[in-house]
C-alpha cells in the first residue's frame, strides 16, 4: 500500500480545495456562474487551478506506482514533497501575476524536475523487472 504517496496526496488535495476558494468567492461576488465572464483575475484563478489539475493526478500516480513497485520511502516523500512545494510556488506566482514570476517559474521547472526523475526511474525500474523476469 503507497502509504507515503497517500500522506502526499492527502496534502495535495488541501491546497487544490485552497485554490478553489478564490475562484468561488470570485465567481459568486461577480455573478459568474460559467467561465471568466471576461475578468482577468477570474480567468488568472481558474489558471492556477486548472493547470495544478493537469499536472498533479498524473504525477501523483506516477509516484504512487513506483512506491508500489519498492521505492523506498525516502525517495518517494522527495518526489511528492517536490511536487507539493513546485504547485505551491506555482500557485503563489501565477495568482500574482499572469506574466513572468519566480514562484511560477520555479513552481514549473521542479515540477518538470519531478515528472523526469520520477518518469526516469519509472522506466529503469521497469526494464529491471523485465530482464529479470525475461
């Protein structure tokens, strides 16, 4: 059971109900029911929270198959820790501005960082079990 992955997830899920929160208070303090209704802050919002929603299911499954496959804990809390403060960074730079920032542009090279350690060890602890059960 990916009980570290699960830790990490569970922590994952605050900060997406967090970044839900402006975008309803927006939405309802605008009138808003669908879409941006054209103001850049809104669409700044649903941003942030649209693109942590493109990013962090993937790669959580991703950490999580390779704690099932033995990973050791150590390994997988730096990956899912990584990946919780790059969406942090993220978030705190796009909601600040919707051009160039540190938090955005940190946020998204680790998260790229995460995605190519993870997907790399992904496929070298594959092509192990593959020659050993060949």
């Amino acid at each position: 059971m990916p009980f570290v992955t699960l830790l990490i997830a569970g922590f994952h899920g605050l900060l997406l109900l967090m970044l839900l929160v402006p975008i309803v208070a927006a939405r309802r303090g605008k009138r808003i029911g669908l879409g941006d209704g054209g103001d850049p802050l809104l669409l700044r919002r649903i941003r942030v929270h649209a693109n942590f929603i493109e990013y962090v299911p993937f790669v959580l499954l991703l950490i999580a198959l390779l704690e099932m496959t033995g990973l050791g804990r150590g390994w997988v809390a730096l990956l899912g820790g990584a990946l919780l403060v790059a969406r942090v960074l993220h978030a705190i730079g796009l909601s600040g501005s919707a051009g160039v920032s540190f938090g955005r542009f940190w946020g998204t090279l680790l998260t790229w960082c995460v995605i190519l350690a993870a997907s790399v060890i992904a496929i070298v602890r594959a092509a192990e079990s593959l020659t050993l059960h060949a």
